[in-house]
C-alpha cells in the first residue's frame, strides 16, 4: 500500500516557473503548500529555456561589442572565444538561480516532494519514480503546472549530436561551422541570431510566409533584413521532408528546393504540454485534442477545486504568463476577487539581435478584429541613443484605433525592433493593457537622451504634432 503523508492546502504539480510562484505566492499568503517535480525546480525555463538562451545571447552580444569596439577608438584585437568558459558561465547562472529558487521554497515552508505527480480522484496526488519514493498527498485544492516539452517533426530523429532541439543545443561543446534552424519563431530566430554571432553559417527555414509569425510585419522585416545583412540565409515558405547523415553532418532535404549541407540540424518548431501521464482518472480534469488541460477564464478545470496553469494550458508558452496565471489561480483558491489574464495583451519579448518586444494587436490584427487603425512608425535611426551606442537598426510601431473624428485614439498594440527593446516595453505595455489614448501616453515625458524616446515620438506624431 502507498503510505499517505501530510495533508496540505494545496498541492501543485510541476515545479516550473508557474508552479514554483503558485507555490511561493501561496505560502506568501499563509497557505500550507506542497510542490511536486520530477525532473528539475525552474522547469525548462530556468534550466533548459529561457535563461541558458539569453545567457547565451548575451555571450554573442560582448563578442560583438569588442569585435566592433575600434569604431569608439577602443583596439582590442580580434576577440576569441573560449567555449569551454562560455558553457561553465551558463550553468553558473542557471545553478545560482536555481539554487535561488529552492532557498526561496523552503524559507516560505512549501514541502517539497522529488518524483511524478499525478492526479487522482478525491485531489489524490501519488508521487513516484523520485528521490521522495511510493508516497501519497491530499490537498484541499490541486494545482497542475506540468509544463511542455518539445515538438518534434517526421525525419528528424533527435539525436542531440547532428538533431538537436532546444534542450541539445544549449549545452553544445562547440559551435557548428554550419548549421540549418528548422523554425522561424522566437525560440529559432535567438538561435539563428546567437550562432550567426558566434561563427556559424546559418540557414533559417521558416514553413509560413514570414519569420517570427504574431509580429507585426514591419518588424518581423526588420529582424529579416538584419539576418540577410549578416550573411544568413532566410527561407520562408518551404517544407523540409528529412535530412541523410553524411560525412560527420547532414544534408537536409527541402521539397522542391535545393538539399542543404550541414553539420548541424536545430530543429525548433515549438513546444506540446506535458500532460500524457498525468492520471486525471476519475477525475473531471480534460485535455483537448492537442493535450492542453481545458481550464475556464480563471484557469479552473472540470474538477472541483483543481486548477490549471502554464504551458499545459493553451495560453501563450511564456514565463510571465504563467507567474500571472499563478497569482490568478491562489488569488481564485483563497476566495479572494480574481481578475482574469487578458491573453491579446501580454507582453512578448524575443532576444535575437535585434530584440523585439511587443504586446497588443498587429496593424493586420487590428483590421481583421474590425479596427478603423492609424499607426506611427519612427526609426531609431534618428534616436541621439542609438547613435551613441552604435546600434541604430530598428523602429517602434504603434497601433491605434481612429476615432469618430479620425484622430487616433486608444491604444491597441505596441510594437518595437532594436536595441533594448525587451527593456522598453513597459510603458507601450502599460498603455495597450489600460486601454490609453494616445492623447493620454502622449503627455509621458522620456528622459533624454534615451532609447525610450523613440516610443514618446511615435506616439506624438499621432497626436497630429510633433518634435523630431
């Protein structure tokens, strides 16, 4: 018999970026909480996604800078890169943050159990395959945060030496001389983007008619055009059919195109929730046909008192969204006023360089949702910043609705391309998700000289006045 241990208020599957907030937002509001995982605290993103990625791109980005640096007046030779360095600073990080997490875990008292969670009627959570054996808890209510796990695509066996998904590639010995990323979203453009900087030849293969597809087309064109500048090869609209080994590498077999030599295949064609062995017999918990746990506004399931959240959901595959649906679900078990997540406005943040940053609609969105749009673009080319730090590829996009009187009035969507745009969200983010006019977000005033500034003068220009 599996021997039943302590009873909590709530238990949460999955010790990702959802599940560990839920259980740390929980425990911050008095709640006695445990939390179960498998494999690792953090889940992909801290150890197999978002932070090595951005650690990764960051190493791309100071060995552009020095290579770049004689155009300041700085002569620091061509740079080399020591990989071996570069792979232990990446654990590095992701260790400390781990560790950082746990530490957090176990100051709030969350009870933390190693092993597969899964659920069972009566919010049964059996535990087992882990460090914590054959065990059993209950909780009051039940959390599943399994997360996602990587797509796959006929013909291309992962092999994690010549095949490799996003797992395989973070923790690569060297960087390839060549290499072909099979997926144009944000996950391949970083990838493409950090092995261009590093050495690699790089070819980009894309099966919809552009790259990056959710971002507005004017600055999904801008990252194209950087790539192309670089000397990438950017293919949209094309169909890979499987790749044949040879001589160390491969060639990858494109239909009605050209085969493509390489030594090595990135294939990132997004993520499917980790729901397959979850249990949820004799439970009202459902999957739809894609395997993503069907939950209402509030992120509850067809169980009394068990929630959903995170990747395992069919909500955007993003960190911060599954630290807001977190707060949603504990805010939800504590009986207290929940305010659901308006999925059309998140913000969205892509690392390749240049970055990209956006939340709200498209100019297309916005006219197919039956918008009456105006929209303002302004180049960082003329920003005073962008000049002094060198990197002047770019622009911000806003995207308005037209008011009876034709002028523009609320904010619908905020698009931006280039340098530190991840960081410049915030404010754009803050207009689309309070429903500004532009007449309002008008009135912020940008410290100068900043990278900022080119969202304060895209947004006057609609205003029919403007400055620069």
């Amino acid at each position: 018999m599996v021997p039943t241990a302590d009873h909590f208020d709530v238990v949460v599957i999955g010790g990702g970026p959802g599940g560990y907030a839920a259980a740390l937002y929980g425990a911050s509001a008095g709640l006695n909480m445990a939390l179960v995982e498998k494999r690792w605290i953090g889940g992909t993103c801290l150890n197999v996604g978002c932070i090595p990625a951005k650690e990764l791109l960051e190493t791309a980005h100071v060995y552009r800078t020095v290579r770049e640096a004689a155009a300041f007046g700085v002569n620091a030779g061509e740079p080399q890169v020591d990989w071996s360095v570069t792979m232990q600073r990446k654990q590095a990080v992701v260790d400390e943050l781990v560790g950082g997490v746990t530490t957090l875990l176990k100051g709030r008292k969350v009870t933390m159990y190693n092993g597969h969670g899964r659920l069972h009627e009566g919010r049964r959570v059996s535990i087992s395959g882990g460090e914590s054996g054959e065990v059993e808890v209950t909780g009051d209510a039940v959390i599943i945060a399994a997360g996602s796990e990587v797509r796959t695509i006929p013909g291309f066996d992962v092999d994690g030496k010549i095949v490799m998904t996003s797992d395989e590639v973070l923790s690569i010995p060297e960087v390839p001389g060549t290499a072909v990323i099979i997926g144009g979203g944000a996950i391949g453009c970083e990838f493409a983007s950090m092995l261009s900087d590093m050495g690699s030849q790089v070819t980009l293969l894309e099966i919809l008619p552009k790259i990056l597809p959710g971002v507005d087309k004017d600055a999904a064109q801008v990252v194209e055009r950087s790539f192309k500048k670089r000397g990438m090869e950017v293919r949209t609209g094309v169909t890979v059919t499987g790749h044949e080994p040879s001589d160390g590498g491969t060639v990858v077999n494109i239909e009605g195109g050209d085969p493509i030599k390489t030594d090595v295949v990135v294939v990132s064609v997004g993520r499917k929730p980790a729901t397959a062995d979850l249990g949820l017999d004799g439970t009202g918990v459902q999957t739809d046909d894609r395997g993503f746990v069907v939950v209402d506004e509030l992120c509850r399931t067809g169980e009394e008192r068990v929630w959903a959240i995170g990747d395992c959901i069919d909500t955007p595959q993003l960190a911060h969204v599954g630290f807001a649906e977190a707060i949603v679900a504990i805010t939800d078990i504590l009986g207290e006023p929940a305010v659901p997540i308006d999925y059309g406005r998140v913000p969205w943040g892509i690392y390749c360089q240049p970055e990209v940053a956006f939340a709200g609609h498209t100019e297309e969105s916005a006219k197919e949702a039956g918008f009456d749009v105006v929209t303002s673009k302004h180049r960082y080319s003329a920003n005073s910043r962008a000049k002094i730090i060198g990197e002047q590829e770019g622009l911000v996009k806003v995207i308005a609705a037209k008011g009876p009187d034709g002028r523009a009035g609320q904010v619908l969507g905020v698009h931006m391309v280039g340098p530190w745009v991840t960081e410049q969200l915030g404010q754009g983010y803050l207009a689309v998700n309070w429903e500004a006019t532009i007449d309002e977000v008008a009135q912020f005033i940008q410290p100068h000289p900043t990278l900022s500034e080119a969202f304060g003068d895209t947004v006057l220009d609609m205003t029919g006045r403007r400055l620069h």
